[in-house]
C-alpha cells in the first residue's frame, strides 16, 4: 500500500480506493503486513496490541499491530511479524526468486487481519481481498467464523489485479493453512494436486472481480485465465470487471511535488521543462523538439520488454526519438538497458531500479509513453500519462483496450497509439506511426493531448462501482446462507439460523465447512 510498501499498481489502487471509500462515508480499515521497508516511526503508526494470537494449522503465531492515521486517509493496520515480514523483499529476494515460505507468510497474514477484526472489536459488511496473497480470508470466512458474532455476517469480495499470480504451492503447506482437506478438493483449492490459492479464494469468495471490464472478459475465455477460465465463467454475475481509477492527489500535473514545473491542459509551459529537466537528468541531449518516448515497469514478460529490447536500437536507429526507460525486474533486460545509454549517449537514457520522482518525471517530461504489454489486467501508467499529456503507444489488450482510444487519422481524433499483434513489427511501425504524427501532423498531437488531460479517471467513479459490488457481494451471501449448510472446523456446529434446515452429508468424524 502507497506510500508504505508499493512494487506496483496494487499499491496505489489499495491507497486510493481506500480513501475514495472513505470519502462516500464508509468506515474503511486497511491491513497490511508490516515489511521490512516500512519504517513505523516515520509512518506516524503507534502500537495498537502488543500481541495477537493466530491459530495456524495446530499452533499460535504471534505477531504485533501497529495503526497509522493520516488525514483523509482510511486508517492502517500494520502486523508485525519479524520471522515473516522483515525481508528487504515483498515477495522475493534481490534475485526474483520467491520467498520459499510464501504461502505461509500470507495464509498467516489473512488469518492474521480477521483475527485483528475480533481483537479489536471491528465488525465489517465486507471484507476485501487482493490477488492471491488474499484470496485466503474469503475462505477462512466462511471456513471458521461462519457462526462468529463479529465475522459471520461479513461477506466477501476478491478482487484479482493479475491472474497469472495464482499462489500455487506444494500441498505441504496444507496443513498449516488449516482449511480442512475436505476443502482440498478440484473445485476449491486443489490443482494438479498442489494448492491454488487464487482458485480457493475465487470458489469461496462472494464476489470476485478483475481490475478491468475487457482483462475480465479475457480471462474467461476458453483457454484464459492462466486455466481459471472455467472457474471464473462459473461465477456468471459473481463476476465484473472495474476499472481501476487513479489518485488525483499523487497525479496531477498541476500539483504534483516531484515535478519542477507545473501545468494544465490551459497551460503546457511547464511540461516543456520538466522536458528539458527530464533531458538532463537522463544526460540526453537538451533538444526541445525531438519525440521523447518513456517507458517504466516491472522487467517481466508480462510488460513487453523483451520486444522492447528487440526494436529500441532498430528505433534509434531509424528515428529521430529519444527514449528515457525506468524499471528492474529480469537480470538480462536490467544488464541491457543498463548498458544502452554507452551505445547510444545522448539519445537513450535508463535507470535501473525503483524511482518513484523519476516515474513522475518520466510521466510529465516525455511526448510518448510505451506499454506493449502482453497482457495487461489494468495498467495505470497508461492513465497517469494520459493525464500528464503523454500519448501512450499501447498493446490493445485488458485495460489499455479500455482506456485508450486509438488514434484516427482522418478525424484527428483519439488519445493514443494501439498495435493489436505482440509482435516486434507491430511495435516497431506503431511506434513510428506516432513518431510520423509527431513531427507531420502536430495539430493532430496537440488536440489527442489536450484530450486525454480531459478524460476523467478519478477513483470517484470506480468506488461508487465497488460500493454497488460490496452490496451485491452481500446479497450474494445472504442468500448462499440461506440454503447452504455450514460446518466449521472449529466447533464442528451445524449453523442454528435459517443455513440449519438443509441437508448436510457428513461421515463420521470427517467434518465438511462448505459453500
Ligand atoms: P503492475 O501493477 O502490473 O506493475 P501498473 O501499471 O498497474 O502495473 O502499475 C505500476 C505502478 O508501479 C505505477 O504506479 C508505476 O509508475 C510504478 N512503477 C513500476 N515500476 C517502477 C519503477 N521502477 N520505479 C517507479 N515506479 C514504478
């Protein structure tokens, strides 16, 4: 969560749409494992219990809460739990490789926030998981506090932000999970004899959605999904697609503080010299006229580097561009953009790493901004640059299909430049088709700028669509209760309320919590 601990967009989509809900008057609590990176003095959070008690498999674990509060923002709940969390890495080593025990730090994590409910006494409509690090608490919702006075109520809403991330695990690490085998089963959390937890959590949740219309129709289509296709398709209307919106406050133009100028759609002085900064900063040649192309993510197969890398010499070669790039991820696409700046000085520029200033400045100073994603559940940076007034050059797929429109050159009209084949041709004559535009046609430039700074992508909208998915995640609940027999591993109860009339099938010891 932004500003805490942040490797992607989840992190600005938990900060944002948190406060956005808070704005409609919701009470909003967010919990977050406390990592390494996140300093808990200079984030202002006090101790809020000592020590929490988690039951996992048959043992405790114990950890400690801190609470944050910055005005205007949803209150956060950080859980300390050193042996878990205090890593230099959320999710994997300097060197990519995951975290052996990750499917026990997080099923502890997702126990650990509903047992923070109880402790604290905090009684939620809703609870709100993300990607599969969270999918969990859908199930140990319904799996062991079906019948708690606190959490039994509270229906569940999965939000899948990019499903190629499932949390498939050696089923090992079962036990300690603690769902009960019966639970282990092909519709829920048993896949090729592993343990899927996104799967689990789409079979348990109320609700599920993915963060973009068009990224949830592809992954229900034959052969989508990464294989949760079939799964996904199964929840019909159980399942949308919402575009995630973006933090005024963090992006825009007019205000934002790692800029060193500002600007409007009324006023682009101020983009040509963070143009000019970003120039320098980047050791380009200072050259107020050339088409300046900017790139920042993750280094995986999944954002297009590769075919990147494959035309970027081809590009600079051919054109007359500069190109800024920003990222870390793979060791090989790090060496290469590393080392392009020597072969190309003064029209390429890179820095290898994490930059948040630089990621703003990238956003302000460049004319275009690459996304040849693969596949891409949503895709922010899209939206930052168009408000920015940066075109974006994107692959038509997930939410890059939803939020930008391509260019029409008879009308002048549209906000950027799409490709439909992943393929290094189709990247390399999208680009030059907006470079043409750049230097021919730059009416036509000026007016799809001026455009997309218009378009409104405030997280207003996408929580008020969230809030009508939390209701329906509650209707969807109350009548799964109402004929679904409960069994929990814990009390081995049948459920006393209106659940208790239907028939349950039960073998001797073996006890079978259900949806
Ligand atoms: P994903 O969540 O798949 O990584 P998104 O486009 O949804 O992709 O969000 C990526 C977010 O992370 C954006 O805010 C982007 O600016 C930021 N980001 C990614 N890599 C870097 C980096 N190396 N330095 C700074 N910000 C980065």
């Amino acid at each position: 969560m932004s500003p805490y601990a942040k490797v992607g967009g989840l992190g600005d989509v938990s900060a944002s749409l948190s406060a956005a809900l808070k704005k409609l008057g919701h009470d909003v609590r967010v919990v977050v494992p406390r990592y390494g990176c996140i300093d808990i003095e200079k984030s202002g959070a006090a101790v809020t219990l000592n020590s929490m008690g988690v039951w996992m498999g048959n043992k405790e674990e114990w950890c400690m809460v801190y609470r944050a509060e910055s005005s205007g923002k949803a209150p956060v709940y950080f859980i300390e739990h050193s042996v878990f969390f205090d890593r230099d890495g959320l999710y994997h080593d300097n060197n990519m490789s995951d975290y052996d025990d990750n499917p026990l730090r997080f099923a502890f994590f997702s126990r650990a926030a509903l047992q923070l409910c109880k402790d604290i006494n905090f009684k939620p409509d809703i609870v709100h998981g993300n990607d599969w690090q969270t999918a969990l608490v859908s199930a140990y919702l319904k799996v062991w506090h079906w019948n708690d006075p606190l959490l039994g109520g509270a229906a569940s809403l999965l939000t899948i932000h990019n499903a190629a991330y499932q949390g498939i695990y050696p089923k090992s690490n079962y036990d300690y999970i603690g769902l009960g085998w019966q639970n282990f089963t092909e519709p829920a959390f048993e896949s090729y004899d592993k343990v899927n937890f996104l799967k689990g959590g789409i079979h348990f949740a109320d609700m599920v959605t993915a963060v973009s219309p068009t990224f949830a129709k592809e992954i229900c289509e034959p052969g989508g999904g990464f294989g949760l296709a079939p799964y996904l398709s199964a929840k019909g209307s159980k399942f949308k697609g919402i575009l995630n919106g973006i933090d005024y406050e963090e992006w825009d133009p007019q205000i934002d503080i790692h800029l060193p100028a500002h600007y409007s759609a009324d006023d682009l002085d101020g983009k040509k010299k963070c143009k000019r900064y970003l120039q320098k900063l980047f050791c380009l040649k200072n050259d107020p006229k050339v088409a300046l192309i900017g790139t920042i993510g993750r280094f995986v197969d999944q954002k297009g580097f590769h075919l990147i890398r494959n035309i970027i010499e081809r590009v600079l070669d051919d054109m007359h561009v500069q190109f800024v790039i920003l990222g870390s991820g793979e060791k090989n696409l790090e060496w290469f953009f590393q080392d392009l700046p020597v072969r190309y000085s003064g029209s390429a520029g890179s820095y290898i790493g994490y930059h948040n200033e630089r990621a703003h400045l990238i956003e302000a100073g460049c004319d275009f901004f690459l996304m040849p994603s693969l596949f891409e559940p949503c895709g922010l940076n899209q939206m930052y640059s168009l408000r920015y007034g940066t075109l974006p050059i994107v692959r038509a797929t997930g939410g890059l299909e939803d939020t930008v429109e391509n260019y029409d050159e008879a009308a002048g009209s549209g906000n950027g430049f799409k490709f439909w084949e992943s393929s290094e041709n189709a990247l390399y004559y999208t680009i030059g088709w907006a470079v043409s535009t750049y230097y021919d046609r730059p009416a036509h430039i000026r007016k799809m700028m001026l455009d997309g700074m218009k378009r409104d992508f405030s997280w207003e909208t996408s929580a008020e669509k969230y809030v009508k998915a939390y209701a329906a995640a509650i209707e969807n609940k109350k009548e799964a209760d109402s004929y679904t027999p409960y069994y929990s591993v814990e009390s081995k109860k049948k459920k006393p309320a209106s659940a208790s009339n239907k028939k349950i099938s039960n073998s001797g010891n073996e006890i079978t919590p259900s949806v």
